[in-house]
C-alpha cells in the first residue's frame, strides 16, 4: 500500500496528527537509568537503558498517537550497541501498530544514496522487515540523483520520504531563503514533481516535505505550492511553535500534515506536573493532541 494511504489511515484511527520524536537525550533521562550517567558504564549498559526508556514512551503513548519518529544520532552514539537498541524500538513501534519514520537525513551520491535506502528502507542482505522505517527524511542538497534511489524505494516498498524544504533550527535562513526563487521554494516545486506518481487513494503522495513549525507564514505559502505533499512539521512545543502555528500546514478537513514533539513529550517530567515518567509523557501527548485539535477545528 503507498506510504501515504498508510499514513493517513493511521491518522484517521487515532484522531490526531501527532507525531513522537524518540531522541533520547541522555542527560534528560529519568534518574532510574543510572548507567546512561555513569562515566564508568558500558555501551551496551548504556544502549540497554535507552530501549527500556523508549519502550516505556511507547507503551505509554502508542494508543494516543499514530506515529514515531527515531532520530538516529542519538543510537549512532552508543555504537553498535546502540544501532541495536534503534533496531529493537522499531521493532517494538511496528509491534505497537505505529508508524515509524527514520530521522537521518540521508543524502549523498547515487550509490551510496542507494546503500541508505536499502539500509531503511528496502531491507539489505539478511534485514528484518521488522526494523525497517515506512518512511524516512533525507538531504536534497546534492540533487535528483541523490534523491532518486530513495524514490524507487518508495515504489518498491511502498515506503516515503520526508525531503527537507525548510527546517527549523536558528540557522536555516543562511541558505534556505536565499535567492529568487528561494532554494526552499527550488526544493518544493522538486518534491511536487517527485511525488506527482507517487499519489495514493487518499490524494497525498508517498513524497513528504520537512517544514519547521517556526515559520507559520512560510509554512502556508508551502501548503499552497505543494498541495499533495505530506508535511513533516518539527518545532511545535520545546523549540516554541504553537497549535495556531501549524494550522497553515493543513488542507481542508485537517489532514496531510505531521506534528513532531520530541522533548515536551518524552520528557514531560521534568516540568513536575508527575513525578511518574511514563504518564507525564501520556499526559503530555494527550494534551498535544487535544490542542490540535482544538486548534484545527477552530475558525480561521
């Protein structure tokens, strides 16, 4: 099935667009995984406490939201161990009934463009489908050739991709706002011709675009020039964007976008409204999902 119709099914089942980044910052883990503090500890000490800290997210908010997104710098930086421990989350996601986006911002020459994709995507020598992503974010900076190994994923896994058109950390402007048109808007005109054979029954295509919250007005002139586009919307909560901010990334009848909180959600704990991390982290999603709601549901 493509990506898309996958995606909007499962947006539909839960209720909400909300999407959970899994970044697990060591330093903000619960004090209970004590070896990820621990100067003396192992790798796999320390990867085993990541799994069992997202496992714990999962169970707690997999019956609120319909998404997942593991960011894989922080598993790449326990090693192996911890390429193990991103392995064994997917897993447990797609066990969950969630679906699973694969943050690495990929990109690079065709071939080794190709080798990503199979490592995410397609499955390579020996992989389990188990933990392979349904969808990925990758880095058009190089061009189409580096683009099209993860499209003919797409139509050989039914799987997606989320291209970066205009992010949202401080930086971003350097680049992406620059020239006439702009570079941002270079990218979205692509990833409209990328994704225009690449629609599912559900109007959207399996080729999403990365959009940053912070920038509500781009946010909806992107909307307009990438009608089927499937957006990726990070930023909301800890980097300071709204549930009004992201109104604009929707089309009528409030689909064909993502929400990504990370931190405020996995986190929540820490703000002391429960010392429980597992229903501080349930709570927060709830709440997410009711001011979306609320938000999109409100006249413009």
């Amino acid at each position: 099935m493509n990506y898309a119709d996958r995606l909007d099914q499962a947006v539909l089942t839960k209720g909400n667009p909300c999407l959970v980044g899994l970044d697990p910052h060591l330093a903000l883990m619960p004090e209970e995984f004590a070896a990820v503090r621990d100067p003396e500890a192992t790798r796999q000490e320390c990867a085993n406490d990541v799994t069992r800290f997202l496992l714990g997210i999962l169970d707690a908010v997999a019956d609120v939201v319909p998404a997942v997104k593991p960011q894989l710098a922080f598993f790449e930086v326990l090693g192996p161990e911890g390429l193990a421990a991103y392995e064994a989350v997917v897993a447990a996601s797609h066990e969950r009934g969630l679906i699973v986006i694969g943050d690495a911002k990929r990109g690079d020459i065709g071939s080794t463009a190709a080798a990503y994709a199979e490592a995410f995507l397609t499955g390579g020598p020996g992989s389990d489908p188990a933990t392979l992503c349904d969808a990925l974010t990758i880095n058009p900076f190089l061009g189409s050739d580096s683009v099209q190994p993860f499209l003919e994923a797409c139509d050989a896994a039914g799987a997606g991709v989320y291209i970066l058109a205009r992010t949202s950390n401080p930086s971003s402007a350097e680049f992406q706002t620059q020239g006439s048109p702009t570079l941002t808007e270079r990218v979205a005109d692509a990833i409209g011709a990328w994704g225009a054979e690449r629609i599912g029954t559900c109007g959207f295509s399996s080729v999403g675009a990365v959009v940053g919250a912070t920038h509500p007005s781009e946010l909806v002139a992107l909307r307009e020039r990438m009608p089927h586009t499937p957006l990726l919307l990070p930023g909301f909560g800890a980097q300071g964007a709204t549930a009004a901010d992201v109104v604009g990334g929707f089309t009528e009848g409030c689909r064909g976008a993502l929400v990504n909180s990370s931190r405020g959600i996995l986190f929540a704990y820490r703000q002391g409204d429960t010392a429980n991390w597992k229903d501080a982290a349930r709570l927060a999603a709830q709440q997410m999902a009711e001011e979306l709601s609320l938000a999109l549901s409100s006249p413009a």
